[in-house]
C-alpha cells in the first residue's frame, strides 16, 4: 500500500476557494419582489432551513421578501421547545423558529393556511410564532398568483 505523503487537514485548513464568486452579486431594483414557498415538514430535511435563508438572502438584497406555509409547510411556523416554549431541547432544535423570527424582524412577511394548520396538524394559530399572518386557504393560490402578476422571483419547495 503506498505511503499517505500530505499532512492531515488540520482546523482553519480551507478546502475550497470560498472566495472566488462566479456571477455578479444580483441585488433588488426598486420594487422586485420574491415569494419562496414553503411545502415541507420541519425537520424531514435540510431543504426548509435552507430555503429559509435563501428568503433572508433575498430580504437582505432588497426583494420585499414574503414566505408562504402551507401544507406541511405550516410545521416550520409552529412555536416549539421542550420542556417548555422557547426552550431549546438540543442544538439546533430552535433553528426554524430562529430563523422565522430573524427574518420577520428584518421586515419579511411570513403567512400560514389555516387549513392546513387544523386540518392537518391540529393546531390554531395561537400555536404559531408571533408575528405569522394566518390566511384562508383561497389565499394560497391568490398569494402566488398576486406576487406572479408583480413579476416576483418566486421560489416553491416541496418534499414529500
């Protein structure tokens, strides 16, 4: 078996070129907005935290910036903690609600279907994270179609 002749990464080793940018720092013209839309269950995968902050990152490059719960996507909005409220049971385990309320408090707007709340997840909406306007679910559709007739970035999640 041939010898190992390179030294073992050590912490602060960089492993990619984490500073070259390909494409051009797009940031919002007046106006533009983005809708990311939210199916999936909190905790069944990496793809709610992610696009959480991708709605951040959107917020933060001038996009009046809107998320939309619905379906499962209702679980990433629900207060949560153990053994109480807002308590955090393990590392990490706060991260949604963190990042909902971080991005609710740099002005994002963030709305949840009340069907899918009760009717699905037997919730009501005092179970939300302040701040999350609950909506009819004949305002889902009408949400997506009002930011598509603004010419809105719009990004859909699903998982299943």
């Amino acid at each position: 078996m041939p010898a190992v002749t390179k030294a073992a990464h050590t912490p602060g080793d960089f492993l990619v070129d984490y500073e070259e940018k390909v494409f051009e720092d797009v940031k919002a013209q007046p106006g533009e907005k983005a809708l990311v839309t939210f199916h999936t269950v909190a905790f069944e995968g990496s793809i709610g935290f992610v696009n959480l902050l991708q709605a951040t990152r959107l917020k933060r490059k001038g996009f009046e910036t809107s998320i939309l719960l619905y379906g499962p996507g209702v679980t990433l909005g629900v207060q949560r903690g153990f053994p109480t409220l807002g308590d955090e049971a393990f590392p990490g385990h706060q991260n949604f609600n963190k990042q909902i309320v971080k991005f609710m408090e740099e002005g994002g707007k963030v709305y949840a279907c009340r069907f899918a709340l009760q009717a699905l997840y037997g919730h009501g909406e005092p179970s939300l994270i302040p701040g999350i306007r609950p909506i009819n679910p004949l305002d889902v559709l009408d949400l997506v179609l009002l930011h598509r007739r603004d010419n809105a970035f719009i990004l859909d999640t699903w998982t299943l």
